[in-house]
C-alpha cells in the first residue's frame, strides 16, 4: 500500500451532501451512476439536491437573479433565494461547511477531497455562469472551491466532481480491489502502469517483472515507476 497521508472516514452515520442549483438535471445523471449511486444504495452517503428556484420571492416566474448594479452586463444570482435555502438547511442541522463552486476559489486537490470526506453535513453551492451577488460569499459561504484554472458555465459540473471524489473516499464506496488508498495523487505520487490479459497482444508486451510472482520485487518495480512517472509528468508534486 502506497498510501502515507489519507485518513479514512472512520464514522458509522453517513455522510449528508446537500447541492444547491438552478439546474438540478444538470446533476442527475454523474450522480445516479456506477459508484456513486452503489454509495447512495449502501446508505453511505446522503446526497440532495436542492433546486434554487424553489426559494425564489418571486411565486410566479421562479426569478432567481437580476441585473447587476453599476454597469456589469449580465445576470446576477440574488441573495434572497440563497439565504432562504441555507437558512432552511442549517435550521435542521449543522453543516461543516458552506461550499461555493467558482473558478476564482481555492484550487481542488486530492488533499481537500480527503479532508471533506471525514466531514458529518456539506452544502454545496452551485456558481451561476455571471455571479453571485458578492454578499452571500462574505457571510454565507465557509469555502469556495476552484476544479481547475478555466471557466465552466456554472458550478454544477465542479459540484459533481467534488462529490464523486469525496463519494468514492468513503470505506465501502469502492471494492477492495478499487482501493482508493492506491490511487494517483493520494500520496503526492502518480500510479504506476497497470496491465491486464492478454500478456502479449500484437507484440506489445506486458512488462515480465508483472508476471514472476513475486510480490517484493513488484511492489518495488510499482514504486520506482510510480517517481519515474511523477518526476516526468508532473515535478511539481515532488515539491511540496
Ligand atoms: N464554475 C465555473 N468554472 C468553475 C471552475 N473552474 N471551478 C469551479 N466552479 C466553476
């Protein structure tokens, strides 16, 4: 095992991820799937989605944003509807953190995924393509999360990235063979190549340490391949 860093969640009650947007479909499908949905079926995560528009002042048209002051161009989210929403949420329960997806906050990591995972309750905030009025940044928001240096639409997709990361840190989330202790970026190090069947196709050969059996040289073998690959494609986690 790899790992030197990570954690586990050690709790039995699950974790609750409650996600607020203006596009709850957008949502639906990266978290009904595969590991995430098996998580949820095994009642070891609680995820919600919450649609804005059921906060909205305004009955008939659902309106959750108006124009900007001063002479920005574009829609802003207001801060009624966000306010009413978390005020609802935290009436029934206390949150760990307030999360704000936009591509001006903290940049995501595989360490802010581990740390998120042992948390009890989370409120995942969803950016809006033009901004949030800045007021509910300065006294709602506990965190504001970044996926990666370019700009999305809206904060939906960078919601479903976090959750699936912290999702599959769960025990019992993923099979033992799926480890996520031996996973890329969980110790600073990328994985080391994995091979499956057939040993040799077209003349490409699996590596013949991978094949002898024996499990001190290959865990050796994994190690030396996962520095090699970390000290080519990417030096700058060796820095830190
Ligand atoms: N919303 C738009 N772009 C984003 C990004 N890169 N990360 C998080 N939220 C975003």
């Amino acid at each position: 095992m790899r790992s030197i860093f990570v954690s586990l969640r050690q709790n039995t009650t699950m974790l609750r991820i409650d996600i607020i947007t203006v596009l709850p479909e957008l949502l639906e499908g990266p978290l009904s799937c595969s590991i995430i949905q098996r998580a949820r079926d095994k009642k070891l995560v609680d995820i919600n989605v919450h649609c804005l528009r059921d906060y909205s002042t305004d009955l008939k048209h659902r309106r959750v944003d108006d124009y900007a002051f001063g002479f920005s161009a574009g829609m802003v989210l207001q801060i009624e509807p966000v306010d009413r929403v978390i005020t609802h949420l935290c009436s029934q329960r206390k949150y760990d953190e307030i999360i704000y997806t936009s591509p001006d906050g903290e940049k995501f990591t595989q360490r802010q995924a581990n740390q998120l995972s042992l948390k009890q309750n989370l409120i995942v905030l969803c950016g809006h393509y033009k901004g949030i009025d800045h007021r509910i940044r300065e006294h709602l928001i506990t965190k504001e999360i970044s996926i990666g240096d370019y700009v999305l639409t809206g904060g939906e997709l960078a919601a479903a990235v976090i959750t699936d990361c912290v999702v599959r840190l769960i025990p019992g989330a993923l099979g033992d063979e799926q480890s996520a202790l031996s996973d890329s970026f969980q110790d600073q190090l990328l994985a080391p190549p994995i091979y499956t069947r057939p040993a040799e196709y077209k003349g490409w050969k699996v590596p013949d340490i991978l094949l002898s059996g024996n499990q001190r040289k290959i865990q050796e073998w994994e190690m030396e391949q996962s520095l090699e690959r970390t000290q080519r494609l990417r030096p700058d986690l060796l820095d830190d």
